[in-house]
C-alpha cells in the first residue's frame, strides 16, 4: 500500500475501517504532508488514546470484582442508589451482577456519563447481566424513616429482586446491617467498581424515568428537567404551588412551606 499514492477519502476509509495501522503505515500518515491527511492522523490519534484510557479504566474498575472472582465467588453483586439529595421523588437502588466476560468500556458512575451513554449502557447491561434488581422507595417512606434508612431499604428490596443468593455484595458507601451475605462497602464505589458503576447506571435511568413520568402528573414542578432536585425554578414552583404528594416534607426547602 503507497498512502502517497491514495486520495484523502481512500485514506480516510481505510483508517476508519483499520483494527490497527503498522508502524510503516504509522510513519507514512504522519509524515504525508497533506492537510487533510494530518487531520486523518490527528483523528486517529485521538481516539487511539481515548481507547487506551478507557482500558486503563476498565482494568482498574475491575481489579476488586477479579480479585474475588478468583476466589472462586460467581455472584458479585454491586448496589447503588440514586435520588438521596432531590426534594421531591423516591429513592431508587439497583442491584446488578455482572458475568465475568462483561465488558463494556466508558462504564462508570452514572453522574459522569451523559444521557445519550447513560442509556445505551443501560440498555447493555439489562441485556447481558446475569441479575438486575430495583428497589424503590417512596418520598411518603422517605419522611417516615429518614433518607439512610430509606436508602437501605431500597438497597435490600434491590437484592431481593435480583432473584439470587450473592456471594458478595459490593455497596457504594453504605454498610446494610441487616444483609446476610458477605458485603464490602467501598467509598466512591460507582467509580471504582463495575458491578456498583452498572448498578448506578440502571438506578439513575429507572429513576429519571419515573420523574418523566411524575411530570405529566406534576407539570408545574418541571420533574422531566431537574428530577426533583432543589434548582432555582424547582424552589420557584415550590413557593407559588406549594408541595405535592411527591415532595418530601421532612427535608428543607419544602418543610419551611409545611410549617410556615
């Protein structure tokens, strides 16, 4: 192959279409002297590191499920919620296991991927998970047993509803007292586990969903946009129509139109 030879849209083709370049193509690209050529090479570059730090992540995100898959534990499962801060809504959890072939680059905690991925990741790992469990708790709940209590018994109906016995559950900061299997509560979990990182995804696009829901029952509040978390028009909505059977009454910016 003479890439001097080939025109930029030949070029461009073939680069797209590559699995991998040689070293010989590698030299030849970056030295053609062609503009729309080095914009080829800079392109190609480009993705080529993203790729490499998506592996880089994905090999650290998996070091603790490797570790305990080694040791012979199949049912590794990760648990998060979403929906502790908003002012209105429930809290939701997700339990998810994962096989150990999983892979599935640019997972991550679902608050550092944008709602395009969100979805697309979700919509993998609902189709090749080996369980998916959602818990989901009520604001009315919420009110009555405090946000951690309520965040545990999401977390516990999660792992109910995956329909199996885990060998290990993985928890993003929080410790369930009342868990029977092994559990491993790590801090900053969806961002450096898998298993909690899938989990967060499948909790925070069940969530938002919801809230979607809730706004054609609640159009005033704008749901479908802040998802019940306390933005300027939230707050703004809350003072002109005062709280509704969504909100929760226990937490500030809605308790102080309770009370007056």
């Amino acid at each position: 192959m003479n890439i001097a030879e080939m025109s930029i849209q030949k070029i461009r083709e073939w680069v797209e279409g590559a699995d991998q370049l040689s070293s010989k193509e590698r030299l030849e690209l970056s030295t053609d002297p062609r503009k729309g050529v080095q914009a080829i090479w800079r392109r190609f570059i480009a993705q080529e590191n993203h790729l490499k730090k998506q592996q880089a992540l994905w090999e650290a995100m998996t070091e603790t499920e490797k570790l305990y898959w080694a040791q012979g534990n199949q049912y590794i499962v990760g648990i998060d919620e979403v929906g502790r801060g908003p002012l209105a809504g429930p809290v939701v959890a997700s339990a998810v296991c994962l096989p150990a072939d999983f892979y599935l680059p640019g997972l991550n905690d679902s608050k550092k991927v944008n709602v395009t991925m969100r979805e697309a990741y979700y919509e993998v790992i609902m189709r090749e998970a080996i369980a998916v469990g959602i818990g989901i708790v009520s604001a009315e709940r919420i009110d009555e047993i405090n946000i951690l209590e309520a965040t545990r018994e999401a977390m516990y109906t999660a792992i109910n509803d995956a329909g199996i016995t885990p060998d290990l559950c993985l928890i993003d900061a929080v410790h369930l007292p009342r868990l029977e299997a092994p559990q491993l509560s790590i801090i900053g979990g969806d961002g450096k586990s898998i298993s909690i990182a899938a989990a967060s995804i499948v909790a925070k696009v069940t969530r938002d969903r919801l809230m979607e829901a809730y706004a054609a029952e609640y159009p005033v509040y704008g749901f479908e946009q802040n998802a019940g978390y306390g933005t300027a028009e939230h707050l703004q909505a809350l003072r002109t129509h005062g709280p509704s059977a969504l909100h929760r009454k226990t937490f500030g910016g809605v308790k102080e139109l309770i009370t007056g």
